[in-house]
C-alpha cells in the first residue's frame, strides 16, 4: 500500500502523516526530510522541488519493489506531480490519496513557530497556496485542528481498509 499524503505548509499533513506510518508500520518519506538530506540550503525554487519529488518517486518505488508499506508526505501541490507519482505507482501497488487541510488562521499559527523537519513560513505557505492545483480524483480529505489527531488516523485507516475490501472485491 503507497500513500500519498498531502496539503499545503502548516496543515498538519506531516504530524498526521509520520503517525499514520507509525501506526501502519510503513516506511516514511518525507518531502523536508528529503530537501535536507539534498541540499545543504533550501531556497524551495522549480528546479529544487522537483529533484526532491524525484527522490522521493525513487524511493517509493524501491520500497514498493521490497514490499513495504509506503507514506509520502509533501505538499503535491500540482496535478502534474501527482500524475507523475500515479503513473509510476499504480502499478506496484494499492495506491490512495489522502489531503490535510485546516483554516489558515490555524496554519499562520503554526507557521510561526519553528517545525522539527521543515523551514516553510507563511510566505512559502502564500507562495504554495497560489500554486495549488485543487485535487479531483478519489481521495480523503481530512480537517486538522490542535485537538484531532486520533479521529483523523481512525478515518484514515477506515477509508484505507475500504479501498483494499473494494479492491479485493473487483478481482
């Protein structure tokens, strides 16, 4: 199972997403983690993004290869990124979509305050939101608050559990 977790900076979508890796025992890749590991300053321009999109495209595939669960957690701010990731994953293996969204007076806050993995601020939050290419095919959408990180995990591994029965039930 691949899935692809995304939403703009500041949503939640990483908190969410490194606890659904936990909690499914899946390999995590993160988008900042990545950025990191590529580059030794982040300046979040065209060229940069997509060398990490590509990183990360590699390792999924490698561990879709070694049948290992896989979240990817990054913005996928663009139907183009997603297609490229949907084209050479939907092959491997079950592939699912899952957004992370909340208000933006919660994302100006916690954009204010300096993350584990990520240097996003609420410019770079602007900058996405412009950019931002609204998402059309199946997928969860999930609202993120400061207190709801249980009910978001127990609605995703129930919609997860869904795709699979409704996968295995069209064989």
């Amino acid at each position: 199972m691949i899935i692809v977790v995304m939403g703009l900076p500041g949503s939640g979508k990483s908190y969410f997403a490194s606890r659904l890796a936990t909690l499914i025992g899946a390999d995590y890749i993160n988008s900042d983690r990545v950025r990191t590991g590529l580059f030794s300053g982040t300046t979040y321009s065209q060229r940069e993004k997509l060398m990490v999109y590509e990183e990360m495209l590699t390792r999924a595939v490698r561990a879709a290869h070694e049948d290992k669960h896989v979240v990817l957690d990054a913005t996928f701010y663009t139907n183009e990124i997603r297609t490229m990731f949907s084209t050479a994953l939907q092959d491997l293996d079950e592939l699912s979509f899952i957004e992370v969204v909340a208000d933006e007076g919660l994302i100006r806050e916690r954009l204010r305050t300096q993350r584990e993995d990520s240097d996003a601020n609420y410019a770079v939050y602007m900058e996405i939101k412009e950019e931002w290419d609204p998402f059309t095919g199946d997928h969860l959408v999930l609202r993120s608050t400061d207190d709801n990180i249980d009910n978001m995990l127990d609605e995703a591994v129930k919609y997860l559990q869904e795709g699979i029965n409704d996968t295995t039930t069209d064989r």
